[in-house]
C-alpha cells in the first residue's frame, strides 16, 4: 500500500525536440483562424465571441410571464425566441432552453412548455 510508482517523463529522448525549430518560435496560424480574426466572424457567420461576452449574450434568452387583462387570474409562460447565435450556442452545449423552467413554477407551466 505504501509502494509509490515513478512514472517515465513523456517526452525524455530527443526525437521530439526535432518537431519544432526552436522552442520559442511562433505558432503556425491555420488559414482558417486567419480567416476568422479577419472577418470575425465563424465559419457558420455568427460574431465570434469572448467567453464573458457569449455568456452575456446568452442571458438576454427570458423566459416570460403573460397576464391576459380579459381573463382574469390566467398566466402563462412564454419565452423569448432564441437568436441565431444562441440556437447554435445551446446546439453545441446540447441544451435545450425550451426544457428549463424554474422548479418553483406552478405545475401548470410544466404542462404549456
């Protein structure tokens, strides 16, 4: 139980050295990263986005309460309908915003969504 392994280092012998020129030089940028920092814009055409301002951007998605004036009493949820960006957002996290509704809703607004 006490036994402790040493592992070998990954890259101890020189045939790895010998990839790379020197081990300061700049990266390759791919055509494709030059493309999207130029344009600004990914390969689907939505903004290219920080994390804090993705984040941003995905908190503006609400989920609403509607009174009806002439039906007294009568509530429902309606949500606010996705932008380009967040669709493919929620897509690749494979999310779907529609599904999420807050645990202390009433019942009935599990049933409408």
């Amino acid at each position: 139980m006490g036994q402790t392994r040493r592992f070998k280092p990954e890259y101890s012998g020189t045939k790895h050295r010998a990839q790379h020129k020197s081990p300061v030089a700049p990266a390759r940028v791919s055509e494709s990263a030059r493309i999207k920092a130029g344009t600004k814009l990914t390969s689907d055409w939505l903004p290219v986005h920080r994390l804090t301002t993705l984040l941003a951007d995905l908190a503006t998605l609400t989920l609403n309460e509607v009174a009806i004036p002439a039906w007294r009493g009568y509530r429902f949820p309606l949500m606010s309908e996705p932008t380009p960006l967040q669709t493919r957002a929620f897509q690749l996290m494979d999310i779907d915003p529609t599904g999420i509704v807050p645990s202390t809703s009433p019942a009935w607004y599990q049933i409408l969504l």
